[in-house]
C-alpha cells in the first residue's frame, strides 16, 4: 500500500503543477491567496500604468 502511494505521488509530480497551482482565482479564495495577493498590492506597481503616467505628465 506504502508503495502504491508513493508511486502515485511521483506521478503525480511529474505532471507538473497542481493544487492551489491551477485552481482559478475564484476557487483560490478558499486557500487564503486572494488576502496575500491583496497586502501585496501596494508594494507593487504596472510598468506600463507607470510609464502612460508619466508620459501624460510630461507630454500632456
């Protein structure tokens, strides 16, 4: 039985990611994720959103 187990969980690794690793973002409210991803929010910002700002204040 051990080794049954064991087979199936080498497996299962590899096929690569699964768990909360494919879960879409509604499911991931269960996990506690969706209150890290929320803290983290404000230590990071869009490039892109930071560059059209800054272009819109030099250019207008």
């Amino acid at each position: 039985m051990r080794e049954d187990v064991a087979a199936k969980a080498i497996e299962m690794r590899r096929q690569g990611f699964f768990g909360a690793a494919i879960l879409p973002m509604a499911e991931l409210e269960y996990t506690g994720i969706t209150e890290k991803l929320a803290a983290l929010d404000g230590r990071f910002r869009l490039r892109h959103a930071v560059e059209a700002r800054e272009h819109e204040l030099v250019h207008g």
